[in-house]
C-alpha cells in the first residue's frame, strides 16, 4: 500500500488552498492531474478534516461524476452502463460507509465499477472515507486488495500554521483582520482540529457582529470564558 502525509484546506468560503511544507504534495496531486501515477486515489482522515473540500476541488478539474453513500444505488442501477463508466471520472465520497455496511450487493457493484474503469487508463477514481483500507472489515477480498493497491493518502490533523490560517481566511471574507497578537493568543488555547478551528471562526464573527466590538485580546479572552462555560 502507498501511503502520503499530507493536508487539505478546510471548507472555507473561497476554493483557495493553502500551500505549505504539510500540503505541498496534496497541492501538486490536484494541480498535476491527470498526470498521476495511479488511476485510483483513496483519501482518508477524521470528519470535517477537508475531505470533501478536495473532492470538490478535482471534480472541478476532472470532470467527475460524484456518488457518495447516499446516492451510490441511484446513480449506479444494477445494470451497470460500461461505456458510461469507462469514459467518466468519478468521485465516490465516504466510501467506507458503504462498505462497512458489508451488503454484498454493494460490495461487488463497487469492485465492478473498479474493474470497469481499469480497461480505460484514462478513467480516473477518487475515494475519500475516515478510515483507511486496511481499517474496514471488507468481507469482499477481491475489493479490499482493489482498494490497498490505489494510492492512499492520509489526511492527518492541522498544525498551528494550517489552523491559523484556516482561521485567518474564514475571517478575512467576512472583512475581519486579526492581529498577530490576537492570532498568538488564539494558538495557545485552539484545540488542533479543523473542526474547532472553524467553529471559533464563525464565534469570533458572530460575537463581533453582536457586539460590534473590535477584536482585541480582552474580546478574545470573554469568547474562550464562554466556550469553556460551555464545556
């Protein structure tokens, strides 16, 4: 199994990804299609950790037909169109909700869909999902050894950079500019998840508006007295 490091943006309000030594590769993998060095690609890391924010960002790029848990069977009846499969890209986001169901029906639609695409090399397939291959309880061997030979990419969770800026770009499209201090202040105390780092955001937003305050330290010093109220 191949295995990378890497790091998305979040769901923020621009496509903008932010590029640093933590995503550099990720940046180029979208950027280079299709030049890849493999037709299949599965991305895995936590809820909320960007996942769909680079899904959306290749479909845009590729082309792909997106299918996810919800939509699986009614975008790919049982009889499956070949030629519509051959000749598309396509995006299956949470995969592993679908398997880990272990419905073997959907099991071999999915390896059906894997060996449809492997007769055309210029068909591609992106699959994202929070656990990795080798994490699902895949009763199906065939598709688990499908899944273990694409390329897996780990998303792991953000460094201080990555949050700050996550943080930074939320706030600077709502026309709110922190100052150094105030993002310093704000590092020392974040929880190091894109989740977190997104919710203080649209706190910070919120309780400006409310309060029509600037943000200073002492506003940001009454916002983490709240949350920590909440926990």
């Amino acid at each position: 199994m191949k295995q990378n490091i890497l790091k998305f943006n979040f769901e923020l309000k621009s496509k903008e990804f932010f590029v640093n030594d933590k995503n550099y590769f990720a940046y180029n993998l979208v950027k280079n299609w299709p030049n890849w060095n493999n037709q299949f690609v599965y991305i895995y890391g936590l809820e909320k950790c960007g996942k769909t924010s680079i899904t959306e960002i290749w479909k845009d790029k590729s082309e792909a037909r997106y299918l996810n848990s919800k939509n699986f069977d009614q975008k790919l009846p049982d009889a499956l169109d070949i030629l519509h499969i051959q000749n598309n890209n396509w995006i299956i986001d949470d995969i592993d909700k679908l398997i880990i169901k272990n419905d073997i029906s959907i099991l071999k639609k999915i390896l059906n869909v894997i060996n449809i695409m492997k007769d055309n090399p210029n068909s591609y397939l992106l699959m994202t999902g929070k656990l990795s291959p080798r994490q699902m309880n895949c009763e199906l061997k065939d598709l688990s050894s499908r899944l273990l030979g694409s390329l897996v990419v780990e998303i792991k969770d953000p460094d201080e950079e990555l949050l700050s800026l996550i943080i930074q770009k939320y706030l600077k499209d709502r026309n709110i500019i922190l100052k150094d201090k105030c993002l310093s202040y704000i590092s020392d105390r974040i929880e190091r998840t894109y989740d977190y780092a997104l919710r203080l955001a649209k706190k910070i937003d919120l309780m400006s508006l409310e309060s029509k305050s600037n943000i200073s330290i002492y506003f940001l010093k009454s916002l983490f007295e709240k949350i920590n109220r909440n926990i």
